[in-house]
C-alpha cells in the first residue's frame, strides 16, 4: 500500500510551509544552466499544490523568493521573475478548477510591474475559492517583515491607539503579512540544507521540521506523502510531558 493510504486524514498539518531549494544545483548536475532549473521546479510547484490539496491541506505556502535573492546575479533574477509571469498566468485556470485560492507575502512593490500585475489578476480570479490557500512568498523575509509589524506597532502607540499593554503576541502576529493565516505545523526544506533562511521566524517557533536531501525539481507527491508520513509520528508537546500528552489522548 502507498504511503498515502497508511496518512490518518484526522492529523493532516493545516499549514504546510516549504523552502523550495536546489534548482540550481539540480541543473548543474547535467550540466545544464541555473535557470533549467528553475524551470524544472514548476512542475514540482504544480505537483505539491494538487497533492497537498488533495490531503485537504488548508495553507500551503511556497518559498519562491527571499529578500536576499534580490542580490544573485541580475540574469537570474530576470529569469526568475518572467518565469513567475508565465507561470502565473498559464496556471490560473488549474488553480480555479482545484478551487485553490492564490495569496502573497512579502515585498510585493518591489517586484516588476508585470510581475505585480500579473499577481494581482490571479489573486482576484481565485479569491472566492474556499478549497486550500496557496502562499507564494515573494521578495519575503521574515526580518523584513517583523521590522513592518513593529513599525506598525510603534504608530499605533505613538497615536494613542493602543497602550503598552496591548503589545502582545496576539497583536504581533496580527500585524505580520501573515496575519490570518495559522501558523505552520510542518515545515519542509529540499535539497539536503539545513537552515531556514529568514522564512516564518516568528510563525514557525513551534513548527515540525523536515529535511530532505531531494532537489526541488525532483519533489513529488510521494515525497510530500513521506513528509507528512514522518509529521505524523512526532509528537507535538508544545512544552508538556509526553505523559500530559498521551492522558489527553486517552
Ligand atoms: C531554489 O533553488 C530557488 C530559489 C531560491 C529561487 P536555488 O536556486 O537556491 O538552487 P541551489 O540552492 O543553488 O541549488
Ligand atoms: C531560500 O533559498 C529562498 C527560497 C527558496 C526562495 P536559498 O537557496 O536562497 O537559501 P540560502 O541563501 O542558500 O540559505
Ligand atoms: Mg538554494
């Protein structure tokens, strides 16, 4: 039997955020140039979202792009970008027949007006679909973004709005770009790197972690299974005993 038929359907993570890595590396093994594969990671994009909807994941969101890839070489972030308008626009009616709802975080005004454009009109077509969200994190970084939620923060003070007893965690991650949106329950990076790269700092301080040594452009469904597979056999204590754990099971 599949991995995916052994998944108990009652502890599917909601959230699933993925740091989708090794394009490049993936490419230079056949000798092939860094955007390659990236092009090759679509296919592995398109994969992961229908598989992870069809396990009836909630959120789903993609690491595509960080502040910091900002400063890789100009030819590849051209690539990249155009990659992400063509992508955006051939996938649009998949995303709508899935029923699958296209959001963003990050620096959105940075990206090329093509790019924001080409966005925008995706995420008002998908905006009434209820089956899962789709994340792509673009021109994102988690730094950057708990810098906007304490500017945020520090106006409302200064305004007289909130007093300083209405700092919390609560209104922290509301002023997130990521506010309304669970916190992840798993995290999964590819590629054999060990490191989250300024990714969800604060939403994933009690997320599970998965690593695996598959590149990007190799990720299927059947690794996406093995992931949630693994999820499933940890227990989350969130601070509590095991034993606390296993009595509330019982
Ligand atoms: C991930 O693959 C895609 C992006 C960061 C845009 P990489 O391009 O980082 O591939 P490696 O890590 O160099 O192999
Ligand atoms: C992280 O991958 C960002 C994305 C997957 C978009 P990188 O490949 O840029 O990460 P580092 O710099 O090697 O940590
Ligand atoms: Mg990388």
């Amino acid at each position: 039997m599949s991995i995916e038929h052994n998944l108990d359907p009652n502890r599917i993570p909601k959230h699933i955020a993925v740091i989708m890595d090794g394009n490049g590396r993936w490419a230079k093994k056949q000798g092939k140039f860094r955007v390659f594969g990236h092009q090759h990671g679509v296919k592995a994009v398109n994969e992961i979202t229908e598989g992870a909807a069809e396990l009836g994941v909630e959120y789903l969101t993609l690491y595509a792009f960080s502040t910091e890839n900002w400063n890789r070489p100009k030819i590849e972030i051209n690539a990249l970008m155009s990659l992400l308008v063509k992508t955006i626009k051939k996938e649009t009616p998949t995303l709508m027949k899935n029923q699958i709802k296209l959001t963003t975080i990050g620096q959105i005004d940075s990206l090329p007006g093509e790019c924001k454009a080409e966005l925008q009109q995706a995420i008002d077509a998908t905006k009434d679909n209820t089956r899962m969200t789709l994340i792509l994190a673009l021109s994102y970084s988690a730094k950057w973004d708990i810098v906007n939620s304490v500017k945020k923060i520090a106006v409302q003070y200064k305004n007289g709005e909130i007093d300083l007893s209405d700092i919390n965690e609560n209104l922290i991650s509301g002023s997130l770009s990521t506010n309304r949106i669970p916190d992840p329950d798993l995290m999964i990076r590819t590629s054999g790197e060990h490191r989250i790269s300024n990714y969800l700092l604060w939403e994933m301080a009690y997320s599970e972690f998965y690593f695996t040594d598959v590149l990007w452009p190799d990720f299927r469904k059947e690794h996406l299974h093995e992931a949630i597979s693994n999820y499933q056999n940890r227990e989350r204590r969130f601070g509590k005993t095991g034993e606390q754990i296993a009595e509330k099971k019982n």
